[in-house]
C-alpha cells in the first residue's frame, strides 16, 4: 500500500492520536474509515437532493411514477 503525506491541524493530530490509542487501531486505519464514511455521507446527500429535485419537478415527478408502474407491471407479469 503505497502512502502520501498529508498535513492536518494539530488538534486534528491530537484526536487521530487519541482515538489510536482507544482503539488499538493504526491512525491510517482511522483516517481511511473516515474518509470512505464522509465519500458514502456525500454521496447519499446529493442522491436525496437530486431526488428532491425531480419531486420538486411536476411533469418528471409524474413520468417516474408513470415509470415505475409499468416496471410493477412487468415485475408483477414475470412473478406470474
């Protein structure tokens, strides 16, 4: 695994430390774990805004709906 410095505030440093020392776990481990929370958080927020963006969205909102009936329609045929 190849690594890249990285420059973080002190108490940011004084935290990793810390919670290192808590959890038995190297402070890369830690960083890597946060980091892929914060890519999934990110990602589910802009899914909800884009989401609230076609309901907001009248004649799309309608052509999903519209959609996903006829996508029940075809599961409900093929379960048949």
């Amino acid at each position: 695994m190849s690594s890249t410095t990285v420059r973080i505030s002190s108490s940011a440093k004084t935290t990793l430390k810390v919670l290192s020392e808590r959890t038995n776990r190297r402070m890369q481990e830690i960083v890597d774990e946060a980091i892929e929370q914060y890519r999934r958080r990110l990602f589910l927020e802009e899914a909800n805004e884009a989401f609230a963006r076609l309901r907001a969205d009248e004649q799309r909102w309608t052509e999903e709906l519209e959609e996903r009936a006829a996508w029940d329609q075809a599961d409900a045929v093929r379960t048949e």
